[in-house]
C-alpha cells in the first residue's frame, strides 16, 4: 500500500496569479519543510543512465558492432545500447548519495574505455549533439539478438528511425532517476507538473549543446547560423538538444498530454498507443520484401517513443509493459530526461549539479501545484524553445500566467526559494553540500558567461580554425579517454565486470531458446490494448 505524503493540502490556484507568487511559497516552503524529516532525507535515491556514441579517432560515428566483451545489451545491468548499435547506454545502481552513484558510473566508464582500448582506438563522444555522422540509413541499428523481445527491440528502432529519421536519434542525454519515500502517485504528479513549469531553469544553468556539426542537420531547415569550419550554432542558444531540432515530433505535437492525475495520463498514452495514425499507417507494418518496419502503425509504438522532460516510472516485471505497471502499482520513482551531457566533466555530470536537481525536484514537490490547462501545456512548450535556442539572451522573457517575465528573474525567484530546501537538507544531513550547489547556480546566474552552453561557444570561438564543433569535442573526448585509462579498475572489479558480461550473455542465450511463440504473434500480443490494461479493467470489459 502506498502512504501520502503527509503534506498540508495544495491549493489548486493562486488568490492573483498576476502577483509575485514567491512570499507565498516561501512561507508554505517554511511549514512543509517540518514534514521532511531525517528519514525521508535519508531516503532519497537516484541513479543514472548515460548515453554517448562511439567514435573513431577523426570524429566519425564508428559503424563496428557493440563490443562482445562488454555482453549482451539485452541483459547487461550496466552496459546496453540505446537507438543506435553505434550508442552506449551506461546504467547505474540506485544510490543514496551522489558520490555513490558517480563512482558506479565512473566504474562502468572504466570498464568500457578498457574494452575500447583493448580492440582499436575508439572513444566515447562527450558531447549531447553527435559526432560526424554519415548518410541516415547508413546509421546502424542497435541488435539484441534473435530472440523475440530482441527483435522486437530492433524493430522499434526502426519505426523510430522511418518515423523521426536516424539521426535524430543518435542525440544523448543523462537521464537522472530520483524517488523518496512516502510520495503517492498524486504528489509524484504534482511534481512532475512544478517540474514541467520550471523546466527553463535546468536548461539555462546546464544546457551544454548549443551547436552542432553540419552533418546533423544536412538537408533539413534549422535556422542554425554557421560558426567555424562544418558547425552551426545559436549565439545565444543552451540546449539545441531540447530545442526544435532535437526531441521534437511534429505527430506528437498532436498528442496534449496532461499531468493532473495518473488515470489521465494513462488514457492520453493509451489513444496514442492503440489508434492508427495515417502517415504512420502508409508506413505499414512490413515492406514489400516482408521486413519490418515498425512495431504498430499506431501515433506511439511503445511508451517509451512519447519525448517528454520528466517520466513518471515504475520498474516493470518481465515483458510487462510500462503503462500496465503504472496503472497497477502506481509511481514509483521519476526520471528525468533534459539533462545534456557536459562535455568539460568526464562522466557528463558532478555531484554538485546532482545535488542542485534534489534541491529543483523537492521544490517542485512541497510547492503547490495547481492544474495544468491545454494553455499552460502550449506556454510551457513555448518556453522550452524559447530557452533551448535563446536562453541566454540578454532580457529574454517567458510566459507566465498569460503575461510575461523575464527569464533572469523568475529564475532568482526559483534559487531564492530553494535556498531553504537547501538549508534544511544541510541541517539534516550535516555539511553545506546542498548550500554550495545553490549558491554555485547563484553565480552562473550572476555571470552568465560561465555557463555550460556560453563555455562551449567560448571554447569554439577561441580558435576558429580548429574550433570545428567536432574538433573541440573530439579533442575533450580523447582527453577524457586518457583519463579514464590512466586510472584502471582494480583486478577484482574488472572480474566483476567479466562476470556480468558472461552471465548476460548466458541469460540472452537463455531467453532465446525459451522462445516458442513466431514472433509476428508476440508483436500483435505486445502492442495489444489488453497488455496496457490495469487487471481490475480487463476484468470489467471480459463480463461486460
């Protein structure tokens, strides 16, 4: 059984939105902050999952198959593929600190560049925006076996890739998964929509991608001015990655989406994964030689293709789908999904900025959180873009409650009232870690030219014969790689990892002689509408 949250009540709307709503939510920030004691403090959780591509030494995306020391992707705990069989996913534990949860993924890192090392002189691309990238079809996919969730995994790869086009695909991330004890479902969705509201905030203090190689956006419109030798860029952009050129679906844009309750959200998912979508439907299914294109013909293929800045999770069962686990158990933890790779920090991420996402994802969970409207959904969408592509624009404002404000401000508002969560964790937890982060994104705000996304354009402009996009990433990567191999896993942590990559292996191999079922019934089977279904509904609809 799940447990409230014991919070005073949210109120659903503000006296005078037209007002500055920061003297309220401090005062309501003061009251709530006796809820959160030690335990739940001490509660909190997260973990990381890292994408990067593998490139050769010129910045070229490498077309070699996904290492076989390094396991199966199907079944290894930390090391997979994402869309492209050229895109490593790093997966961590969950942890109760952020050292904890680095030092896993700098173990993982290590192990890969190891491997890496062993066979050829591959690294991993530290940047969001990808690599030198070669005609879209050419892109490979990522393989999982023969197996028929195996298959099934290419084959949504390949929706995504007739869908969206490849390269749109081989955009990375740090997703960061984070949960606390006695939040219910309800409060999670509260969340999540402060979240959604504030979003810009990330994205101005740690958007790291505001340009990009030429090859990325190679026959298509984008808007993208010209810097250096085969890059493109805005001069005040943050996160290219989240902005139109990025994550974005025009058929999606079809799909409005609320976040006001879990049932809600459910149904919104459900229609765009169960009603046939016309130009995905003159897709098909198959081609004329009897492949696959995609899984369905429907506006989503699974639930994982809906792009969005913020998921509500729950950890599935075997070949359970998402939206079923959702229904049944309700939200178990958040994971959220805007966060660029930094490409001045080995690893993508530090403790610091790890810390300040506590701090922005407690605000967003003890501060009222009213209703989202389809007007608010297009504000926020609106702002999203404003940001990632003129974030840092000296007076840029933003939507808010039908007027505007500027960016800069709103944000003070933001970082002035999670300078009490922050004293609170501290005081809870002792040090002032919490405080440092805060006062960190004090002075990015104050000097915006210490920005990630201002660092990048910096380090581009200073040598403009050089500062190609892909030769200042290159060069960040290789010196990354030299790091990582200049500190070597101990001799029982590599054991470990040779340990995990026999057993995944062992375990794809198993999963694929269990299999009895041709794999067009298991594609019909799994993309059902009953599979989506909580139990309590199929058992309504059976006796109707």
């Amino acid at each position: 059984m799940e447990v409230k949250y014991d919070l005073p009540p949210q109120a659903t709307c503000m006296a005078d939105p037209s007002l500055s709503m920061n003297a309220s939510t401090l005062s309501t920030l003061s009251s709530r902050l006796a809820a959160l004691t030690a335990d739940r403090v001490g509660g909190m959780r997260r973990g990381l999952e890292k994408e990067s591509l593998r490139v050769r030494p010129d910045g070229m995306l490498a077309l070699t198959p996904h290492p076989a020391e390094l396991g199966a992707p199907l079944t290894h705990p930390h090391i997979t593929t994402d869309f492209s069989e050229s895109q490593i996913e790093l997966v961590t534990g969950v942890h109760p600190s952020p050292e904890a949860c680095l030092d896993e993924l700098t173990r993982v890192h290590r192990e890969v560049y190891r491997v890496l090392a062993a066979h050829g002189d591959e690294m991993l691309w530290v940047a969001s925006m990808p690599c030198g990238l070669p005609t879209d079809e050419t892109i490979p996919l990522g393989r999982y076996g023969t197996s028929n969730i195996g298959r099934a995994k290419s084959v949504y790869r390949m929706g995504l890739g007739h869908r969206y086009g490849r390269r749109m695909q081989t955009i990375s991330g740090i997703h960061y998964n984070w949960s606390m004890p006695g939040i219910d479902s309800e409060a999670y969705f509260g969340l999540i929509r402060n979240f959604r509201r504030h979003s810009f905030l990330l994205l101005y203090l740690f958007g790291a991608s505001p340009a990009v190689c030429s090859t990325f956006v190679a026959g298509r419109e984008h808007g993208l001015e010209p810097l250096g030798p085969r890059t493109m860029h805005l001069p005040w952009a943050t996160s290219l990655r989240m902005g139109r050129l990025g994550y974005q679906s025009d058929a999606q844009a079809t799909l409005a989406v609320s976040y006001n309750h879990l049932e809600g959200y459910a149904a919104s998912l459900q229609e765009a994964l169960t009603v046939p979508y016309p130009p995905y439907e003159a897709i098909g299914i198959r081609n004329l030689g009897g492949e696959y294109n995609q899984l369905s013909t429907t506006l989503l293929q699974i639930e994982n293709e809906f792009y969005g800045t913020i998921r509500p999770k729950r950890v599935i069962h075997q070949g359970e789908r998402p939206l079923h686990a959702l229904r049944e158990r309700g939200v178990e933890y958040v994971e959220v999904r805007l966060m660029d790779l930094n490409p001045f920090l080995d690893v993508g991420i530090d403790a610091g900025t790890m810390r300040f996402l506590d701090l922005f994802l407690l605000h967003a969970l003890l501060t009222d959180s009213p209703p989202d409207t389809p007007e608010e959904l297009a504000a926020l969408k609106h702002n999203q873009h404003l940001t990632a592509s003129r974030g840092r624009e000296p007076g840029l404002r933003l939507e808010r409650h039908g007027s505007e404000v500027v960016l800069t401000e709103w944000a003070h508002e933001l970082l002035e009232e999670m300078a009490l969560i922050a004293a609170h964790l501290d005081a809870v937890g002792g040090g002032q870690a919490h405080v440092q982060a805060l006062a960190e994104a004090r002075r990015r705000l104050a000097a915006p030219e210490t920005l990630p996304s201002a660092q990048v354009l910096e380090a581009l402009r200073r040598d403009v014969e050089q500062g190609s996009f892909v030769g200042f990433v290159r060069s960040r990567s290789a010196a990354t790689r030299a790091a990582m191999l200049a500190q070597p896993l101990a001799p029982d942590q590599e054991a470990a990892f040779r340990h995990m990559a026999e057993a995944s292996v062992a375990e794809r191999q198993r999963i694929e002689a269990a299999d009895t079922m041709p794999f067009e019934i298991f594609r019909q089977c799994y993309v059902s509408a009953e599979r989506l279904m909580p139990a309590a509904m199929r058992r309504t609809q059976t006796a109707g």
